[in-house]
C-alpha cells in the first residue's frame, strides 16, 4: 500500500513538473495606455493574457494589442475579441470597450518585442507596450 502510494504521488510530481501551469497576466486598456504595459515571462511558458477593455473615457472605443511576436507563437483566443493581421503583417485581438477576452500562447524566442493599439492613432498617443521574453528557467 505504502509503494503504491509513493508511486501515485511520483508520477504526479513528474508529470506537474513536466506541464507548468498557465501564467494568468491580466492587461487593462484605455484612452491611451496599457496597465501595466511591460509583460515579462519566460521562454516555454504558457502565459494567458487576460484582456480587458476599460475605456470608459470614450463609450464604445475599441482598443487592440498587436504584436510581431504573435506571428511567432500559436495563438488561442477567446472570449469577446475579434483577430487579424494588420497592413503591417502584425497579428491582433481587438476587444470592444466593456469586454475581455483570453490570449494564451508559449513564448519561443527570448528578447523584446513591442506591442501596441492598432487602431487609428492609438499608438502615437501612448498606447504602447513591451513583452520581455527571458531564457528558460531565468529569474530576473
């Protein structure tokens, strides 16, 4: 009994170790900003942003999060978003004020990649960010 029950618990170890929990970074955006508006996760993680437009500034003012770096990942999105590739080539989720949406994906290449609003001048306004993408295992 005692072996099995070492057994059960190894294998349950082993297999935590082996898939990592998602990484929940929530992101508020609004006239003109992203909060907090540097994400940072590692290489291999499986990160979910959870996205929320707050924009109560300007009623029915929708807001985007684009990136090259999404081009590089597989992207899962749900929730109320709607998603594209901009004239840039940049991939995006546009959510509309007062809805959220889920974007999970795993990070492949460590560095900075910038994102920002794809909508009409929202970036030349502020609404800019950064994901830091360390190495695996690396703790700033």
């Amino acid at each position: 009994m005692l072996l099995a029950t070492a057994l059960l618990f190894g294998t349950q170890w082993t297999t935590s170790a082996q898939t990592p929990p998602a990484r929940v970074i929530k992101v508020s955006m609004t006239s003109f900003k992203y909060d907090p508006g540097v994400l940072t996760m590692n290489v291999g993680d499986k990160v979910t942003l959870d996205i929320t437009n707050d924009d109560k500034t300007h009623p029915g003012r929708a807001h985007s999060v684009a990136s090259p770096m999404f081009s590089a990942v597989d992207l899962t999105v749900t929730g109320d978003a709607k998603q594209g590739v901009a004239k840039d080539g940049w991939k995006y989720v546009l959510v509309d004020e007062g809805k959220e949406a889920q974007v999970s994906f795993v990070p492949k290449d460590a560095g900075q990649f910038n994102f920002l609003c794809e909508q009409y001048n929202h970036a030349s306004l502020g609404q800019v960010g950064t994901f830091v993408v360390w190495p695996a295992g690396y703790k700033p």
